[in-house]
C-alpha cells in the first residue's frame, strides 16, 4: 500500500479527493451532464449515430463512462477508440481487432470484414455494437467517408451498430460542411456539454469530497468563486486548483480552504 501524502492525512481524507479512477456510479451528475448520458443511451438502444461536444476537460469522457457503465456485456460490445490518428485502413483494423478477428490486408478486404463482423454481432450473437471515437474532430476527411460508408452498409435500411463522436466543438462544425452532408444527415443527434455554472462547482467540490470521508465544508465561499472562475467550469481543471488549493492550506496549517489559498492555487497554475 502506498503512502498517504501528508495533506490528505492533514484533513483525515480516507483517500486523495479529485480522483479519476473513481466507479462510474460515484460520478458527479448535473443537467446537462444527464442529458448527455440520455442522449448516448438512445442512440445505443436504437443503433443509431450521435456527436458528443464540448471544450477539453468538460467532462464528455465522464458521461460516456455513465452511459457504457450501465450495459450489459452480455448484449453489448463497447469498441473504443481514443484517438483516431491511424488512417482509414486503421478504423476497420480497430473493428476486426476488437471483434476478435484478424485483419485482412488489404483495405477493400478488412473493410468488407469489419460490416460482416459487425453484422454478425446481431444477427447472429444477438450483441450491440457500440463504437465509440474520441477526439473525433481530428478525424480526417478520408476517415469521415469511410465512417459514412460503414454506417450506410445495409442500404439505408438499417445500422447494425451504435457510432458515437465525441470530440471538440469544432467538429459538429465540421460535418456541417457540404463536403460531409452525406454522413451528417445520419446524424441522429448532436449535443454540446457546456461548463459548469458556480452552484455545480460548489456542488462538485462537495461531492467528491464526501467521496473522500468529509461532508462538512471545506471551501470558503470565497475560495469556491476564485475556482471556479479561474477553472471556467470546466470540471477537470477544477480538480486541479482544487487539489493545489487543500495542499497549500494544509502547508498553512489551515482547516479550511480560504481564498488566500485558492489564489495560490490558481496562481500557481498560471506561472506552469
């Protein structure tokens, strides 16, 4: 067992707070971050294409954990990709691979190999595919055809698979240039995560607090506003400035966060 660092013994943490590998059910939920899910769980449940956006650190990994947290493995398949920098041939090895296949060579080949894969998955096995791309705005205009392509294997009639895009917002932008109408149109739905507004961020830095063992306050109100600001609701940052702040109040020798600690913490993080 690792060392506990001294701040997180300093306000009787049971672990360090502003942790990502927290369980999916401790996750902190708000409106749009609802939504968000709702959203990713229709497209799963009718197969159909959705975009994800919002500013890095926004929390869109965040809802899609919620969302894929809750399926049945059994009934579904989750193929994820994290950054589709690998070429169109990649997006198709990326399928076989996942599916348990080996890949055929030739592109025109593991191309035909990943729709029959993903057919097979349920017309056969009776799975839901999900496949997931983040940061798809880096997809090329290659990948955005082939992606099209592979959505439209049945004749329009159907698609036996789910496709999220999740990425910046430049990508729904993107599909909304005429060159990439075709796969637009098989958008079913586009949704924008925005940031958090102050009352989440108090909502959110008491909620993983009490993850941590502490449901009284620990953050001036004060403290609470600098962050929140300086993060601009944005739920990763805030994590950050939150961890700095307790680390220089515990230097302190405080008990609470006041804004003097926050304005070391975002002061900190402007001079990186």
């Amino acid at each position: 067992m690792s060392a506990r660092a001294p701040w997180v013994g300093h306000f009787g943490f049971t672990r360090t707070p502003f942790s990502k590998a927290i369980a999916a059910a401790d996750l902190f939920s708000r409106p749009a971050h609802e939504e968000a899910v709702a959203r990713i769980r229709f497209c799963i449940a009718e197969s159909l294409a959705g975009v994800l956006v919002g500013e890095v650190g926004v929390g869109k990994t965040v809802a899609l954990r919620a969302a894929v947290s809750a399926l049945d493995p059994t009934s579904h398949g989750v193929i994820y990709v994290a950054n589709p920098a690998f070429g169109t041939r990649g997006l198709y090895v990326t399928i076989v691979s996942a599916l348990g296949a080996t890949p055929r060579f030739f592109k025109a080949e593991v191309m035909a190999q990943a729709q029959a894969l993903l057919a097979a998955e349920e017309s056969e096995r009776r799975r839901r595919v999900v496949f997931i791309i983040d940061e798809a705005h880096l997809l090329s205009p290659e990948q955005l055809e082939e992606i099209r392509l592979l959505t439209s294997a049945e004749m329009d009639s159907r698609t036996p698979f789910a496709l999220l895009l999740v990425g910046q917002p430049t990508l729904v932008r993107r599909l909304r240039m005429g060159v990439f109408a075709a796969l637009d149109q098989r958008i079913a739905t586009r949704y924008q995560l925005r940031p958090m507004d102050l009352a989440e961020s108090a909502g959110y830095l008491r909620h993983h607090l009490a993850l941590v063992g502490r449901q009284d306050p620990l953050f001036a109100d004060d403290a609470v506003a600098r962050l929140h600001r300086a993060s601009l609701g944005l739920p990763r940052a805030l994590n950050n400035l939150a961890r700095d702040a307790l680390i220089a109040a515990a230097a302190d020798g405080k008990a609470l966060v006041d804004d003097a600690c926050a304005r070391k913490a975002v002061a900190e993080a402007v001079s990186e």
